[in-house]
C-alpha cells in the first residue's frame, strides 16, 4: 500500500517561520507513523518559487530571482534536515522539469476547452498572489490577512472555467472526509455555494513564471504552477517528464495537510483543475488552524516572530514537537506560551515518562543484578500494565489515523500515568525489604519496565529521538521511520507486544532520557 501525503510549497520570499515549521512536523509524524505500520510512503514538500511577491522580494534584495530562490529554499533544505524532517521529496517549482509537466497539464486542460480569455479587474493581495473577492468600499482597501494595501489590476487574463464544475465540486465536497476538519469543510461549502467564478491562470508583464504555451506576453498565474508541484515532485529524479507516469508514482496522494488560509486553492481550485485535465483527485484536505504567540498575531513588525532555528536550539525537536502536537488541537487554531510550554515539556517528558523508567530502570539494576528482573506474572498479557498498554495502543493509532495528535499524546500520557501510579501503589521499595516478597516485586519492576517500553514504542512516530533514548536505557534497538535504511517496517508492529523484553538482559546504566527544560529569558 501506498500513501502520498503533503506539506504546502513554501514561498521561498523569506525564511521559514514557525507555521511552516508547525505543519512540516505534523506531516512528519504522520509520514513516520504510516512507515511503521508498513505502508510505503511518499511525504512531498519544498517550495513555491514563482509570482510577483518573490519576484518583487529578489529585486529589493539587489539578486535574480533564480538566485534568491536558490539560496531561500536552501535555507528551507538545510532547517528540514536540521528538524530531522523525513520527507522523501523536496520539489522546487523552478526546476525545469515542474515546467515541462506544467506545459502538458495545460494543454489537457486548454483541450478540454477550459481555457478561455477574459478581462481580469479587481484588487490584489500580491503577499496572498490572490484577487479579493470583496474589499471594504474604502478608496484604499487592505489585505484583511496582511493588512497591507491590495493593487487594482485590469488585465486581459486567460481564464479557468472553474464555473462548470460547480456540480463537481459540490458533490465532492459533501464526500465525508474529503475536508477537515468539519468546520473548515463549513468554510468551502459556503464558498462553493455563492457559486464558482472562473478564475485567471495567467498574468501579463510579469517575466517571473513559467510562459503560458501559445500565449506569448503570458506566464502562468503562481498558483496553477505551484499546485502542480504537488505532481512534478512525484517522478523520479531522471525520468522523462510525463503526465501519466505520475499514476504509477504515488498519484493520487491521500493527504494535503494545508493551513486554513489555502483552503480555497486546495479543496476547489485545485481538484477543479484535475478534472479537467481527467486525473483523480486527492482523498483528503485538512486545513490546520493559525499559531500565535503569547495571544498576538506573530509578524515581522510586532517584533514577535519564533524563529524555528532559535527554538530547535534552545528546546531541542523533541520538547517543540511534544508541545505542538500535544497542546494544540489539530486544525484550531494554538497560542504559543512559553511557560506553558515549559511547563509540560518538564511534566510530560521529564517527569511523568523520563523519570518513570529512569527509576524503575535504577530499582531493577539495584536489587536484580543490573538485568531486567525475572517477569512472573508481570509478563502474562492479562497484567492490568499489559491492558493500560493495548488500550493505548489502538488510541495512539486511531489518533494518529484520524490526524488527532492530542488523542495520541494523551494516550501516551494515560499510560504513563497508569504505570506511575502502579507503581506507587505496588511500593517495590517497601516490599523489597520482605525476601519473601521478591519474586512479587520482580514482576511489578518487569510489567513496569515493559511499559515504559510500549511508552517508548508509542513515542517513535510523534519523537523519534526521545523514544530512540529510551530504548536504548532498555537495551533495544531504536526504530528507523525516516524511510531509509535497513529495518523491517514491521519491526514496529511486532513490538507491540506485550513480553518482548527479555528476563536476564542487561540494563545500561541509567542516565535521564529527558532534559528539562530552563529557559531564563524570553524566546
Ligand atoms: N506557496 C503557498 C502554498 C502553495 S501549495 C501548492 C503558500 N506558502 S506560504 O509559505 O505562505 O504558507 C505556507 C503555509 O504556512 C500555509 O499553509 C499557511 O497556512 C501556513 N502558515 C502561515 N502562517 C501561519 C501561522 N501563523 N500558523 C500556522 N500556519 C501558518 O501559502
């Protein structure tokens, strides 16, 4: 089985900011997470590289904008692998081969006769690359997303007959999962139900895209070009360039993974366009909310911009990942606060899952030899652990099926709860003082010790590394979900058993699997 999911095309006018960062991530835990469940997975990202924004960004900047993309979407390259992003494919859509397949795309499209001249008048968001449908009356109307001024344009434009797929598109969009979540599908719908109006695809005098065939003066409108990205990144590196070839390369993918501002583009703009060129549609959209920070929208003029480089230094990827993808619900929008991210991270990881197997590992290692301790009862699969662990189990996998991060990390946290108070409860260190009692407490430590196992199993899709750490304090074998290399996905399903870990195997010594975290100063 296979599953092609995305991230957008990042417009590679500027550096990457905590959005991109926020929904790249997301993507990511989703990519490993299919991995280690055995499916073949194909995660696309890269970036957007066309239009009058960047264009009008080199120029300010003294470079070429083939010069400025150059450098920008390395910084992009250089921050996902900084991150430890697992994406298979990183396309640019300034790469020749993107305008090879843009040219035949639109030809299909132009031969199914959607393509028509018209006159484009209206105001224009060039920080959106989109026409605002509906400007407040005022003489000098704003961007309601930039705040910045919209520009009147008057062009003669060609057109995409999106009108006619009205019908199209309306049954697509009822179609149960296609949008989500449920209030974004809300959004389309009454969008949709105003009624679709064609929409330009080229644009005139503006020498940054890819020139329209047959249509001199034109270059394609940055966002047919760059939603096509999605289907160039799909070949393989030195394949010709053909259309069709996409089909047996991943195509159609089962997720776009967008935030809430390019909804529009993704779940009407785009599946219109791949009806008229006769190519199948993608299964499913889900439009993330917005990050603030500290309650104030974060722009380069509020001063308040998390630049994800900083953070990756100071936090570290696991204490960002946890706090994104715990505390905010996936698809509304999330504020960013560093105490309280601060404050989970220590509860969450140090504390509540660190410190649970760091102590439980130290007991083991004092009373029974530094190995893990004879199982007993603690490895039958009926021991109230084996049970706290299978319900995780089928949570942490229905979470992330469902793109519910939070039921995921809540699951994960339940058992680590469970396991604490377990152990609480069981009190080995007062038990361990009755010789009579030892073969009572090598089972609990053992069901203990198997927990924090199955914690660090659960771990590996949402953090890699964290979980990596752990098994390594149990002395297993870390899991690859990067894509790459040599294990057996299934290695990851088998271990979602309960027993796995070996009576007599040697425990490393312990050492803390989480850093707290102790940030003096404002991020
Ligand atoms: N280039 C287009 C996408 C083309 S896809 C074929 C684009 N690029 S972008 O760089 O401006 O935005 C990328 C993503 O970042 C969008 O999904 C947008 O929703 C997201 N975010 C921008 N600011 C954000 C926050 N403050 N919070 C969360 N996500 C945000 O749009």
């Amino acid at each position: 089985m296979s599953y092609t999911l995305t991230t957008p095309l990042y417009y590679a006018n500027d550096r990457a900011h905590l959005g991109s960062t926020y929904t790249t991530l997301a993507c990511d835990a989703i990519a490993r997470h299919r991995r280690l469940r055995g499916e073949r997975v194909t995660f696309i990202t890269g970036c957007d590289e066309h239009g009058q924004k960047i264009q009008r960004t080199a120029e300010a900047a003294g470079f070429s904008p083939q010069a400025h993309c150059d450098a920008v979407s390395e910084g992009y390259r250089a921050l996902w692998s900084r991150w430890q992003i697992s994406h298979d494919r990183f396309i640019r859509t300034s790469d020749p081969r993107h305008r090879l397949l843009v040219e035949q795309f639109f030809a299909r499209v132009e031969a199914s006769g959607d393509v028509l001249e018209g006159r484009q008048q209206g105001w224009y968001c060039v920080a959106c690359e989109e026409f605002k449908d509906d400007p407040h009356e005022s003489e000098d109307p704003e961007c309601p997303i930039h705040r910045r001024p919209l520009e009147w344009r008057d062009e003669l434009n060609l057109f995409f007959r999106l009108s006619r797929y009205q019908q199209a598109i309306e049954e697509l969009i009822r179609r149960p999962g296609f949008i989500t979540p449920a209030s974004r599908r809300r959004e389309v719908e009454n969008f949709v139900a105003q009624g679709l109006r064609d929409f330009s695809i080229s644009r005139v005098d503006l020498p940054w895209g890819i020139p329209v065939p047959g249509h001199a003066g034109h270059t394609f409108y940055v966002w047919f070009d760059a939603l096509l990205g999605y289907l160039t990144a799909l070949l393989e590196p030195d394949e010709p360039v053909l259309l069709d070839t996409i089909l047996q390369r991943g195509w159609p993918a089962q997720l776009h993974v967008i935030g809430k501002d390019i909804l529009r583009f993704h779940a009407v703009y785009w599946p219109a366009m791949l009806l008229s060129a006769g190519l199948p549609l993608p299964e499913r959209v889900f439009g993330h909310g917005f990050l603030t920070r500290e309650g104030q929208k974060m722009g380069k003029s509020l001063g308040n911009v998390l630049d994800p480089e900083l953070l990756l230094e100071r936090c570290g990827r696991d204490a960002v990942r946890w706090y994104l993808l715990r505390d905010i619900p996936f698809g509304d929008d999330g504020d960013f606060q560093q105490q309280r991210f601060t404050d989970l991270v220590n509860s969450d990881l140090a504390n509540t899952i660190g410190n649970l197997l760091n102590r439980t590992s130290s007991m083991a290692r004092k009373w029974f030899a530094a190995a893990v301790p004879p199982a007993g009862a603690g490895g039958d699969d009926r021991h109230p652990l084996a049970q706290a662990a299978n319900q995780a189990a089928e949570a942490v996998n229905g979470g992330l099926e469902g793109l519910d991060f939070r039921a995921a990390a809540e699951a994960i946290l339940q058992l680590a709860n469970t396991a604490n108070g377990y152990l609480n409860d069981q009190a080995p260190w007062k038990a361990m003082k009755q010789p009579a009692q030892e073969a009572a407490v090598a089972a609990d430590l053992y069901a203990v010790l198997e927990a924090s196992r199955w914690l660090a199993v659960l771990l590996a899709p949402l953090l890699p590394e964290l979980s990596a750490r752990m098994l390594a304090q149990l002395g297993q074998e870390p899991f690859n979900s990067s894509g790459h290399g040599e294990q057996q996905p299934s290695d990851w399903v088998v271990a979602l058993r309960w027993g796995v870990l070996a009576s007599g195997a040697p425990l490393p010594d312990p050492e803390p699997v989480m850093q707290r975290l102790e940030l003096d100063a404002p991020l």
